[in-house]
C-alpha cells in the first residue's frame, strides 16, 4: 500500500468518526428543538449560534482557517435548525442576488429561501409571517445608504435581529464569455454606480439597461445571446452563463451591509449594536440635545443618517446605530431620555454585531 493511499484510508476512517458525531449532534438538536417548543420558545437563536461559533474559533488551533471554520459550523448549526423546525427567509431575488448571497452565508444552506421582487415584499411576507426572517440591503461602502430599506424601517412594525457584512465582487457575464458579442448590459443602479469607471473605460459604447436586482440581470443575459449582465459569478452556473470579465468594480474593499428582519429582538451578547429612528423638533441644538445622552454615558455612535418624513413636509428622521444593547444599563437610559426629547421615537432592535466581512467563495 502506498502512502497516499494508507492517508487516504485514515481520511476515510475519520470521516465515519465525523458523520457518526454528526448524526449525534443532530439526534441533539432535536431534543434540545422538543424543548424548546415546550418552552414556547422559536428555533433560531442568533446568540446561542454566535456563542458556539466563538467559542469554537477561540479553540480552533489550526491548520483549519477561521473562515472555513465560521463556513462548516454554519453549515452545521443550520442542518441543526432545519431539524428542529424549517426556517423560512425572504430575499431580494431571484437567485444569485448579493441578498441571497449574504442570506446564505447567515442562515446556512438548510434554510427554506423565499426570493421576492422588492425590497418592499421582503417587508410585507415577513411582516405577515409567511417568512420568519428576512434579509434587505441597508447601505454599500461605496454607492452609500439603500434609502427605500431606511423608508421602510420608519413604516414597519418588524425589528432588526441581526446584520451581515458581504463582500462585493461584480463580475461580467455573458452566454458566450466574448466580449465582442456584447450589445447591451444589464444591471442594477447600485452595481451599474460600483463599477461606472470599468464601464466607461472599457464598454463606453454598450447601451445600460437598469433592472431590479442583479440576479434580474443575469435572468435577463440568459435570455439574449448578445446580453451582458453585471452580478456575482455565482450566478453563472445557476443561468448557464460565462465569465468575461472578473472584478469589474471600481473600489477594491466594496462591502454591503445587510439587516436580518423579523418579529424578534434576540438577548444581550456582550458584542451587541442598537438601531433606533427619531425625529427632533426644527428649533436650534436640537439635534445635539437628542444625541447629547450617547455622548455622556461613553456610548459610541457608528452611524446616523437622515431621511424626509413621508407625512410631514421637512421634518426629518434621523436613523442612528449605537454600541451596545438595549438592556444594557448604561444603555437603556439613554434610550429613554432620547424618547423623551424627541418628537418620535423608534427602537429597530439591538442585535448581535457581525463578526467581520464574509467573502464570497
């Protein structure tokens, strides 16, 4: 016997080992799933699953990358769930789309995926119950805030229960693979802005057509022999499409933020963000009193953007991301005196903060 093949067989062997400690995990899953519908409790836990991930890169020692780690136990933690009870989560689809994208690297592959036309219908089947969760673009490192989710939030009775950080890749696609048969590209307005100067250099005589999403792109060069599509070559293989050009954004780093929806506020980590929303009254200092409780407790604020109220001429809201949770108690006052001072108020959720940026692969 050789050595590669007496390795093989201790790979062989280890993977009995792991398909039998696998089995056992989900026999597990299932009683703890038992329980927790005695308890009246859902199934997803986003703290629990947070806790266990690290808690197990803290005892990873190597060769196996903190990356391919976070990619198996997702996998794992999500055959878990999908045992217990299936999940259901909407996306802005079809297929392909960076959403999907990013709802597949939080929920794992053993997730029922509901694909929507709008981000507005990714809010209204969520809303009622015809998907636990939902998955919505809230802003891109580049191309800036996704202002109809900010829209959105002002008007929903859902919460934010989590966030992922996607790294953004746009590919060229075409049936073909050849550039010279390319007579019209198609894509979204948030890729067609990420990769405006590649275009203009390179394509500058191709008609643009803007659709809804970039998987809508990839349908729609799929259809047309002489179409180009703008999307992630995930899509490719999904629509029978060829890569012609890779990496065609302007900003090496591009990342999308995504918010988790749904009816449930998961329990404090330690490692926790709060969304909230406000609006202040049109007299001076007022924003600077309304943010003034942050400040004096040593609570960081990592965003605030503004947006026009819908029902009332110039009055804006401000929608505000803060360290921390809502139960904390440096946290929860400041809560409350910024409730009191503003003309309205919204708490969106305090969730668990992403551990990093997930890279597509």
């Amino acid at each position: 016997m050789t050595e590669k093949e007496q390795i093989r067989q201790q790979i062989d062997a280890l993977d009995r080992e792991l398909l039998e400690l696998l089995n056992r995990r989900m026999t597990l899953a299932r009683e703890i799933g038992r329980i927790k519908k005695g308890e009246g409790e859902g199934t997803l836990d986003f703290q629990r699953e947070e806790e266990v991930l690290a808690h197990l890169m803290h005892l990873n020692p190597g060769p196996l990358t903190p990356a391919a780690l976070r990619n198996i136990f997702r996998e794992v933690i999500s055959a878990a769930r999908e045992i217990q009870a299936p999940l259901g989560v909407a996306f802005l689809g079809p297929e392909a789309t960076f959403s999907h994208l990013a709802a597949l690297k939080k929920f794992g592959r053993a997730t029922r995926f509901g694909p929507l036309a709008t981000i507005q219908e990714v809010f209204t089947e969520v809303e009622k119950g015809k998907y636990h969760y939902g998955v919505v673009p809230i802003e891109n490192s580049t191309e800036g805030v996704v202002n109809v989710t900010l829209d959105l939030f002002a008007e929903t009775s859902l919460k934010i229960s989590g966030e992922i950080f996607l790294e953004i890749s746009h590919d060229l696609l075409s049936k073909s693979g050849q550039r010279q048969d390319i007579e019209v590209i198609y894509t979204h307005p948030q890729a067609y802005g990420q990769c405006r100067r590649w275009l203009a250099t390179r394509m500058a005589e191709v008609p643009i057509i803007e659709v809804g999403s970039t998987g809508m792109a990839a349908q729609k060069a799929a259809k047309n022999p002489n179409a180009a599509s703008i999307a992630s070559a995930f899509a490719a293989p999904l629509y029978d499409l060829r890569v012609v050009e890779r990496r065609i954004e302007d900003n090496p780093g591009n990342v999308t933020h995504f918010f988790v929806i749904g009816s449930h506020t998961p329990g404090p980590t330690g490692h926790d963000k709060t969304s909230i929303i406000f609006a202040v009254d049109n007299v001076p200092g007022a924003l600077y009193h309304t943010l003034r409780p942050l400040a004096e407790r040593g609570i960081n604020m990592t965003r605030i953007v503004s947006r026009p109220a819908r029902n009332e001429a110039w009055r804006y809201l401000f929608f505000v991301d803060l360290d921390g949770h809502r139960e904390d108690p440096q946290v929860r006052p400041a809560l409350e005196e910024i409730e009191s001072i503003s003309a309205h108020f919204k708490l969106l959720g305090s969730f668990p903060k992403a551990p990093g940026v997930e890279v597509l692969g």
